[in-house]
C-alpha cells in the first residue's frame, strides 16, 4: 500500500503526520510527507482554531491507472492525499483500523465493480460492528470501540462518498440495478460512473462535500 500524505492527519492533537506515532506505526516507511520536513515540526503553531482540510482519496481497484491520466492533476489538487488498495481485503483492513461512531466522514471511496460489493460489505460490517459475514482474515485488525458510546447515535464511518467505475453498457446497467441496494447495504450514497470525465465529475462534486474541519489541539 503506498500512501502519500500532504500535513494529513486525522488525529485532532496531531496536525503533522510525521509527528503523528498512530500514522507511523501503521505506515512506517511507506509513508512519505510532501511537508513538515522534520521530525521536531511545529506546523500548528500560528494556525487559527479551526482549518478546513481537503478529503482523502481512496482507491480500491485492481488497475491503479483507473484514473485517467489526463485527469490526474485536476482530481489531485480536490484531495489532501490519495491511498490505493488493490484488493477489497485490503481495503478493509484499512477500514477495521479506523475510527467510528461519532465521527465525521473523511474519505471519497473510488472502486471498479469487481470490488464494489466486497466494499460495501465491508463498510457494512464496521458500521454494524459485525464482522460475521466477511471473509475470515487473520490479519484484519480487530475494530475500534465506536466514539461517542455504542448508544442510538449515528454509527459513522471513514468513508462518507463511493464511486464504481464501471464499464459501459451491460455491466453498467447491472451496477446500476444494484446500487440501490449496495447504498442501503453500505449506508452511504453510491455514484455508477462509466466514463473517466464521469469519475472526474463525480470526485470534484465530492470532495466538496466531504471537506471537512478539524480542530487544532494546542500539543
């Protein structure tokens, strides 16, 4: 898994993900830092309370050119950093590591359809917190206490947003058929997309609508 990270931390004591131990012991070197050059970073310092940060790419597709070229650069500068899994299992390792609960989604999810429906399940089982009816995998992490209490509250998630790259004609027709039961399934909006400027027009809708605020916590 290769993560770029752009001063992206979700962590709201951490504004540095260098600085960030939970980022670095699960990333270790694969993580690379376009900013905060050094381990001694004091990026918050002078920010003002509250900063507006820009979502997370996620991609979970077996080509990892599914974004196309000429679109890359223009997708980019919408999201603070992109993370590809090339397997749904992968994906929703990543997913059982995060938090839940009372949280605000962060995260646009991009898929191909071969791996729509294994995602959606997987964002199922962390929202429900039951894992019974996913493939067994020793290496899952097991998932955190939701924050905010197990109470009636709304179970959030990582992922707020998911697109499905599809192929057009009989494959996008059967995706469509099922993606309102796989947003019932996943309990987030779902976006059939069967050409990349679709894919192009669906992230930069939502990535405005994902874009979220994180509050600065004096370190």
């Amino acid at each position: 898994v290769a993560l770029e990270l752009k001063n992206f931390c979700r962590r709201k004591d951490w504004p540095c993900g260098r600085r960030c131990p939970e980022l670095m012991n699960q990333f270790g070197p694969q993580m690379t830092l376009s900013g905060c050059p050094n381990s001694s970073c004091r990026c918050h310092e002078g920010l003002p309370p509250a900063e507006e940060l820009l979502p997370l790419l996620i991609v979970c597709h077996e080509d990892p050119t599914c974004i196309d070229c000429s679109q890359t650069a223009a997708i980019r500068r919408k999201f603070d950093a992109v993370l590809y899994f090339p397997t749904a299992p992968s994906f929703t390792r990543w997913l059982s590591s995060q938090e839940r609960g009372d949280v605000t989604p962060w995260c646009v999810l991009l898929t191909g359809w071969r791996e729509a429906q294994p995602c959606a399940a997987a964002m199922a089982a962390v929202r429900s917190g039951n894992t019974t009816n996913l493939r067994i995998d020793a290496t899952r992490p097991v998932l955190r206490e939701p924050l905010g209490g197990s109470g009636s509250g709304e179970m959030n998630i990582a992922v707020g947003r998911m697109i499905i790259r599809v192929s057009p004609g009989r494959q996008e027709q059967i995706a469509s058929e099922w993606a309102l039961d796989g947003a019932e399934i996943a309990g987030l909006p779902l976006h059939i997309a069967s050409s990349d400027q679709q894919v192009a027009e669906y992230l930069t809708s939502l990535a405005h609508q994902i874009t979220i605020k994180i509050t600065r916590v004096s370190v």
